[in-house]
C-alpha cells in the first residue's frame, strides 16, 4: 500500500511543481519553489524502497541521503530498477514507478544545478547593487523584462551611456545572461519595490512598472510610494516613477494617493503615439485651403486618442477642421465615446462616423464622403491588414484625381520595427532612385520609436509642460513665485499635468499661425522676438485659438458646459468646495463660445479669463526660454 501512497503523493507534487513553474505570480521565489516541490516529491518515492530493508528512522534518513547522492550523480538508476523489480514484482504499476524514478535521477540533478547557478547569480547581484548604490550616478530600475522594457534600456544605454541599469523578477538563467553580457546591467528575482535601492539626494532614481498588467504596475507605483514616503523631501525629488497603464481612471487613483514629493508619470502608450505623431507630423502642414481634414480609418484605443488630441490640436483660427472616422462595425465605440465624451458631439466640431461592413463598404464610404482628405490615419487589428488598407488608400486617392496628384500623407500604425523598416522602404527614396514605385507611407507607434529615453524620460514637452506651469504660478501670483514650491504643484494633479502638456504640445501650432517654429536654442536658424509679430489683431487670433484649444482638451477629457445656475448650486455644495469648476462632475462655466467668456466672468464674480489668455500668449518666449531655469533647456523661436 505504501507504494501507491508515495506514488501518487509524488506524481501531485509533480503537477504542482509544473503548475508553479508556468505561474508568474510567484516571481522571484519560483526557483525556491521548484527545487523545494521537486525535491519533496523524489524525496517521497524513494521512501519505500528503505522501508523494505531498514527500521522507519533507518529510512527516513537513508531516503535522504539517496537525495542527496541523485543530486551528485552518485546514485545509479539500473540499481534501483533491480531492487523494485526482485521486491514487488515488473507489473505496470512497477513499470510506472520505475519511470518515474528514472526521471527524477535526470531533472533533479538540473534542477539542483539551475537553482544553484540562480543562487549564485543572486548573491553577485546582490554585490554589483551594492556598489552600483555607493556610485552617484543614474539607476534606471525595471519590473520584468518584455520587448517594450528591453527596448527602453538599450536606448537608454545607448544614449547616455554612464548610467546603472537593474531589471526585476528575472528568474530565467538564459535571459540573465543575455542582458547581463549586452547590456552590462543588474538582473534580480525580487520584485522592483523589493529591491533595495539607496536613496540619496544627489542621485536620480527612475522606476518603470511597465509590466503587460495596468493593475500589476498600478500596485507597484502604490508600493514605491508608501516605500518612499518617509524619505527626506530633497531625496523624494530625485526618484522618478513611469507608471505604464491605459485605465480611464489611473489618474484619479494616482492623485488620491499621497505623493509627497516623488515625480510620477503615467504613461498612456496609447496615447503617447498619438501626441507624438501630432507633434513630429502638425495637421496643418499639409491643410489645403486652410482646411485640414481627417480620415481615420478606425476607431479602436489609438483612433479614440488621435481623435481626442486632434480635435484640440486642430483648434486654429482662420482654419477649418473636419474628422471623418470610418471602420468596420464600430456602432458601439461610438455609442461609448458619446457616453465618455459628450461634448465632442456638439455643433462646435465637425466629426461624423461611418459604420462599414466590409472592406469594399469602406472603400465605397471614402469614395463618397472622403475624398478631400489631407491627413490619413490607418489602424487595422495587425500590422499586415493596416499595410493592405494603406496601400489601398494609396491607389484610391492617386486616381480620385485625373492627374494623379492627390497623394494626402498616409501614416500607418506598424507595431514591430521590422516591419517599420519594411513599409519605410515603401516611401520615396531619393538614394535609390532605380524604385520606380512609390507607396509614400509613413509608419509610426513602433517600438523602436516610442521607448527611448528622449521621448519617456527626458522628454521635451514635459519640460515644455513644467514651464507652462511656472508661467501660471507667476500669472497668478502677486509676488515673485518660488520655483520648487511651483514644480511641486506640478505634481499633485494628473489633469493638471496632461492640460499643461497639451497647452505646450499647441505653442507649435499657434506659432505656425504666425510663419514661425520652434527649435533648440543651438540649432541652425535665425531666432526671432515674438513680440515683433504680435499686433493686437494676431495676439487676439491667438487667444482665440488657445481658448478654443482649452475648451477643445476639456471636452476630450469628458468635462462638458456648466450654465451659471449650475455653478452656483454646486459652489454652495460641498461637492466642489466653492470652486466654479467641478472635477467630479466634470462642469466648467467656461466652455463656451470665446466671445461669452467676458459676460460669464462677470455673472461669476471672476476676472476677464480673455486676459489671462492674451497673457499666456505673449509669455510663450518665456515658456520656451525656461525663464526659471527649470528644466535645463531653452528653446528659439525661428522663421518656418
């Protein structure tokens, strides 16, 4: 009988073991786990074999050290096969047994070996932490190793070079190694707010929770913040948290948390491909009497995002914007977004959907409804499917005209860089001017593009969107503003961050309203004063248009109109503390036409908002010359 119980017992411990090698909760205790299960389970077959010949304590502890001689090799499995077969008999059951002995004499010895090669590797982690800890020097810490993680640590070992480099819950030998000899960086098994880093106020500290789980890094961001929370304010300053998640409501659970001083940034990669392609390519570079007009052809996450930032982006005067969205059965992303997001359904904006059955339905749509298109956004669900439906685009816009000129800009979101590398072979090529054929599609969102470093951590539009910032603290403050005082404002509200990010993201556009750009302060190009281009008539058209870009962001983010009754029955709530806005309600007086705005501040008591508008205008140089030294960049406005 004691055989079948060991058996079984053994063979369940074996499918756990199985089980817990397939899990990734366990993270950085799974190695331990395994050996542990597996050793157990060899333990427990071996036990009848010394209960045949030996006393029970005699047993239990030769049972043990055959353990010990199978992990070293010494145990030969052609000596156990003659004992069973001459005690119990060569049935099936002896026949089972038999195999599964002989697999524990080959798995155990290699599991002993990994386990110990990972104990080792850990203890030399643990040393190399220990000195990277003592270096003043730069620590960018990740949670798990994936294609997007990877991606951003060789960027950023390429870019800055001295820097340390430490990845997270790595428990597989082979992938420690690849990183340890490409990347020359620190591999743990412990979770990244396990890991301890040391914490010092002249050292920059960069966690990145970028994990495939929102909820996985949300609860990592948490942890590094209670972790950090009774640290010294000038330490706090130095540690940078990108929590990587596309929840609706990440935000609200960031800002509920006591931060204290620590930088967060939630990154939306959703949402950053689209700012970044509206900032590399402008709407209105390639608008046609002055009107720019949109095809999206789609409407999954990234063709919700671009249309969101489009409509604010597109918020200029003197020009005319239209969105056409079209896509396959869309009907309830459309009923979604007009749940979320009602005001962008009001007359001010100039968006219709079409609903297709087909790819030929869709093309007989664009036909009809979207020929007059100069900016194209095609998103299919793979790669391939979006490269089909570009290339047809493509066809059909060439001979909508009998000239075959009409070539409006196609961007295609490509997923994986090498097959980015592939559709960029499909535009013109002045060095390979045998190629006849020319598609003239522009991919974007890949990888390789969107995790750098550049882009996600010394970003220039954040630094933009902290200037933004100190230039409303000194708008509305009396006296001269403290600096860090104001950057730690900066931090406390998400909206907040991602409103100052979209105002920095339109000072392009609006200095396109005026023939001129922006650039780094040592690049090539003439600089010239704002001020010199700023005659009542243009500074009026460019508070319009930044109105328009206010309430346009507002109306993306759900907040919708509030009539006067309504801000004063919700000021003498509780509900909004007196203010005339209303977070949790998302209502704001001022989303109204920019001619209302003077007659709604006077009814609510409030200065003219129109000059505060005008203000920010003329404070743009000051945005761009970081007047307060913040950032630690300056930028020049030029001729375009």
């Amino acid at each position: 009988m004691i055989w079948y119980i060991c058996a079984i017992a053994a063979v369940m411990l074996f499918v756990v073991t199985a089980m817990v090698s397939v899990d990734t909760k366990h993270g950085s205790k799974k190695v331990f786990y395994i050996f542990v299960l597996f050793t157990v389970s060899t333990y427990i077959l071996y036990i009848p074999p010394f209960f045949i010949g030996y006393e029970p304590i005699a047993a239990v502890w030769g049972s043990l050290y055959n353990i010990l001689q199978v992990i070293s090799l010494e145990s030969g499995c052609l000596d156990w096969y003659d004992f069973i077969t001459a005690s119990i008999g060569f049935g099936l059951f002896e026949k089972i047994y038999i195999a599964l002995l002989g697999f524990v004499h080959i798995a155990l010895p290699a599991v002993s070996a990994v386990s110990a090669i990972t104990l080792v590797l850990h203890f030399l982690a643990t040393v190399r932490l220990s000195v990277v800890n003592h270096r003043r020097r730069p620590i960018f810490v990740f949670s798990e190793i994936n294609n997007k993680s990877e991606a951003l640590a060789r960027n950023i070992r390429e870019t800055i070079g001295k820097c340390d480099i430490v990845f997270s819950d790595i428990s597989g030998v082979a992938e420690k190694n690849v990183l340890q000899q490409e990347l020359n960086c620190i591999v743990y098994e412990k979770s990244i707010e396990s890991i301890q880093i040391k914490h010092v106020a002249d050292k920059e500290i960069y966690y990145f929770c970028i994990t495939g789980d929102s909820d996985i890094n949300l609860n990592h961001t948490l942890d590094l913040i209670n972790d950090s929370r009774d640290l010294p304010t000038e330490v706090q300053q130095k540690i940078h948290v990108f929590l990587f998640a596309d929840g609706d409501n990440v935000d609200i659970m960031i800002d509920s948390s006591d931060k204290g001083n620590i930088d967060i940034h939630v990154v939306n990669e959703i949402e950053t491909i689209a700012y970044d392609l509206l900032n590399e390519y402008p709407l209105y570079k390639h608008a046609t009497n002055s009107e720019i007009s949109i095809l999206l052809c789609g409407l999954d996450k990234l063709d919700k995002a671009f249309l969101r930032a489009a409509l604010w982006c597109g918020q200029l005067a003197g020009y005319k914007l239209k969105v056409r969205v079209v896509g396959i059965d869309i009907e309830k992303e459309i009923e979604n977004m007009k749940l979320w997001f009602p005001g962008l359904f009001t007359d001010r904006y100039d968006v219709e959907f079409y609903s297709c059955i087909g790819d030929k339905d869709f093309a007989d749509t664009v036909d009809k409804h979207c020929r007059d298109a100069n900016y194209i956004v095609v998103n299919r669900e793979n790669d391939e499917e979006t490269v089909n439906i570009a290339i047809l685009l493509r066809r059909m816009f060439y001979k909508f005209d009998s000239e075959y000129k009409n070539a409006p800009p196609i961007y295609a979101y490509i997923r994986y860089s090498d097959k980015a590398k592939m559709v960029r072979n499909l535009q013109t090529s002045e060095a390979n001017p045998e190629r006849r054929t020319s598609y003239d599609i522009t991919p974007f969102g890949y990888y390789g593009d969107i995790y750098t470093y550049n882009n996600l951590v010394d970003s220039d539009i954040e630094k933009l969107s902290k200037n933004v910032h100190l230039v409303y603290e000194d708008i509305f403050s009396e006296a001269d503003i403290d600096v860090q005082a104001a950057l730690g404002r900066y931090k406390i509200f998400e909206v907040n961050k991602r409103s100052n990010r979209a105002n920095a993201m339109h000072i392009r556009y609006k200095l396109a309203l005026l023939g001129l750009d922006y650039t780094d302060a040592d690049a090539d190009g003439e600089e010239v004063e704002l001020k010199d281009y700023l005659e009542k008539e243009k500074l009026d058209m460019l508070s319009y248009s930044e109105h328009n870009r206010w309430m346009a962001f507002l109306e993306s983010e759900g907040w919708e109109t509030a009539t006067i009754d309504q801000v004063n029955a919700y000021k003498a709530s509780d509900i909004s503390k007196g203010r005339h806005n209303c977070p949790v309600l998302q209502l704001h007086p001022y989303i109204c036409a920019y001619e209302e705005l003077p007659e709604r501040s006077e009814k609510l008591g409030l200065p003219d908002s129109t000059v505060y508008d005008r203000e920010l205008i003329a404070r743009i140089p000051d945005i761009l010359g970081d007047k307060w030294n913040a950032v630690g960049k300056r930028f020049k406005i030029v001729k375009r």
